[in-house]
C-alpha cells in the first residue's frame, strides 16, 4: 500500500425499502493489518442481504484529480 491510500469499507443494506436505508456504515482505515487482509478490492456478503465492499483509495489534492 502506498503512503497516500487508505482503505475504505461501506456497508449496503439491499434489502432495505427506501433509497436513504441502503448505505448502513462507511468507515476508513489505515495500517499493516488491513494491508495483509484485504489485498485489493473486496465483496462480501451475509445472509442477511447487507453487502460489505472494503477497496484501497488514494488520496490526492484538488489540483491533482483536475489534471486528469
């Protein structure tokens, strides 16, 4: 993992009636732990129907994003 990514996990609730229910916990980590658990981008999913996306994103400035 690079020096300016962390890693980001949402939670999605897709049985869920209404649009605003779907997205139950976003949350951001960085460390060496998640770096040897989660190697790339990651779905998970329960019985329950909530489905669970950890993905490593890179931090950048504004400048930056506009160049691309």
């Amino acid at each position: 993992m690079k020096k300016n990514e962390i890693f980001v996990q949402v939670r999605i609730d897709t049985n869920a009636d209404l649009i605003t229910n779907h997205i139950i916990d976003i949350q951001a980590f960085k460390g060496d732990y998640l770096d040897r658990k989660y190697a790339g981008r990651v779905v998970e999913q329960n019985l329950q129907g909530i489905v669970t996306v950890t993905m490593p994103v890179e931090i950048t400035t504004k400048k930056r994003r506009l160049k691309k």
